[in-house]
C-alpha cells in the first residue's frame, strides 16, 4: 500500500516561496512506471494540476503553463520523497495542496497525500 | 477539453440511486476518464478509470458508464459514507488534463 505524507508551512508570506515536501512510502521516487505530482484545489480554481517529476533513463519535468515560471518540483532520492518550491506567492496562491502518484496511466491518479492548506497571507 | 458535470448537486435519501453526468467538450478517446470521491476535508479518492473500471477497494455499488463525450457515474445504493463531492477528470497523454468542477450529493 502506498502511502504519501505531505509536510511544510501553512502560511507564507506574500512575495516568498512556498515549498512542501511528499515523503513516499511503500513506493520508490526512482519507480519507471510512476510519476510524482502536486496539485492544489481552491474554491475559485477548482483541481489544478501544477506538475510533476519522473525518472525514465534521467530525470523529467513537466509543469502546467499557469505556473511555469515559478514552479520546482524536485525529487529526493536519499529520502525518497519529493518536493515543491512555489515562488513569488500571491494571495491567489492560498490553497489546499495535494502530492499524488501517477501509476498505471499518464495523469491517473491513484494515491493522495493528505493534503496542507497554505495560506498567502502577511 | 472542457469537462461539465451535472447536476451541481444532487439531494437523495440513504439507499436511493445517484446518477452523476459529466459531458466533455471534445471526444475523449480510449475512454481515458476517471471519477473521484472527495468527502469534506479528505483528498480525493480514485473511484474509477477507463470509464468503467472500479479502482482497488472501491465497493461494486459504484459503476461506470459512457464512452466519447458522455459519462455517467452510477451509485446503486447510496450508504451514509457516499455523500460526497464527486469530481471526474480527463487523463492520458495530454499534459492539460482536466477536472470537471464536481458534483455534491447531499442528505435530502
């Protein structure tokens, strides 16, 4: 049974970075047929995917194109955990952020962190 | 591809049936569309992928149907632990997929 624990701040400061950590249990971070991603839900937004990392033969990025430019998604091989980094916050940034393995499909997925409220507030 | 779901909320009585609608704005194909469950302050939980397939654990009252644009996500029985925001996505090879924006099924 594969298991996600999320970690990190509930409340950042508007302009800072956000940054929150997925430990991986029952699973690897270097799995070839999973992929490790976070998503955030808001009342307005609704389920935003924000992206993802992967390991084929190296290591792989995707991120949606909303927030590109400040987005870091970053695996933690010796951990076994990955990790986010959200610059430049803005209140429109408040959230309840997911980690979530991809398993089987590309963008099916089937297990769920427990999910941190990150609030974008001085 | 734009995911509507209907209706917004749906009141039924425990053992009821629940008929959840989700129409997509362009053909999905492969049938790549998947339902999840989401009870209030719980991550979703994967019900079902492929339209029609119920994931690991998922009890034989929830079904899948549809194919192309339309799909619908039955309930056969409703039990206290299934009122639920329901939510289905568009997955596959698109890096854009795609949530629909829920439907709640409340206690009437």
């Amino acid at each position: 049974q594969v298991q996600l624990q999320q970690s990190g701040p509930g409340l950042v400061k508007p302009s800072q970075t956000l940054s929150l950590t997925c430990a991986i249990f029952g699973d690897s971070v270097s799995n070839k047929s999973a992929a490790w991603n976070w998503i955030r839900q808001s009342p307005s937004r609704g389920l935003e995917w924000l992206g993802r990392t992967y390991y084929r033969s190296k290591w792989n990025n995707d991120y949606a194109v909303s927030v590109q430019s400040r987005i870091t998604i970053n695996p933690d091989t010796s951990k076994n955990q990955f990790s986010l980094q959200l610059k430049s916050v803005t209140p429109e940034d408040t959230a309840v952020y997911y980690c979530t393995r991809e398993g089987s499909e590309w963008y099916l997925f089937d297990y769920w962190g427990q999910g941190t409220l990150v609030t974008v507030s001085s | 591809i734009v995911l509507t779901q209907s209706p917004g909320t749906l009141s039924l009585s425990p053992g009821e049936r629940a008929a959840l609608s989700c129409r997509a704005s362009q053909y999905i194909s492969n049938n790549y569309l998947a339902w999840y469950q989401q009870t209030p302050g719980q991550a979703p939980r994967l019900l079902i992928y492929g339209a029609s397939s119920r994931a690991t654990g998922i009890p034989d009252r929830f079904s899948g149907s549809g194919s192309g644009t339309d799909f619908t996500l039955t309930i056969s029985r409703l039990e206290p632990e299934d009122f639920a925001v329901y939510y289905c996505q568009h997955y596959g090879s698109s890096p854009r997929n795609t949530f629909g924006q829920g439907t709640k099924v409340e206690i009437k």
